[in-house]
C-alpha cells in the first residue's frame, strides 16, 4: 500500500494518539523504522497539522517521561525469569 509521506505521518499520529503508542510499536505497525516515524511526526506533521502534532507530542513525550519505569521493569523479568 503507497501512502504519502503526509498519509503515513498522519495515519502514525493517529496511531500513536488512540492506542497511546510508542514511535516503536507505531514503526512495527507500519513496517517502517523507528527513525521514519520520528521523522514523520517531528519534522513532517508540524507543517500540515499543528494540531494532530501537538495531540501527538503529548502522547510521545508522557512515554519518555515513563521510559525509564519500563526499562527497570523489563530487567526486572529478565533477571527474575519471567
């Protein structure tokens, strides 16, 4: 399926905002890279959609702020064998 760049980075905006995504599990959707999403949605949908950009960032930035519980949990399974 071809998608315009400007498709592509509103449909992973959309993504991002309903499913309360991360850019990894929004690249894995899309079959396209981490940094292709980045791209998108920092550089690309600012210039046609302010408004679905600052929806988005919202979203993006809670989940930095939450990276780091993630990691500490994720090492606690594997160190735990789960």
């Amino acid at each position: 399926m071809n998608l315009t760049i400007e498709d592509r980075a509103r449909d992973c905006a959309v993504y991002i905002i309903e499913n309360d995504a991360t850019v990894r599990a929004a690249a894995a959707k899309f079959s396209v890279s981490k940094s292709t999403v980045h791209k998108d949605i920092s550089t690309r949908l600012p210039e046609f959609s302010p408004l679905l950009y600052r929806q988005v960032k919202a979203v993006l930035d809670k989940n930095k702020a939450e990276r780091h519980i993630r990691g500490g949990n994720a090492t606690r399974r594997k160190y735990k064998g789960e």
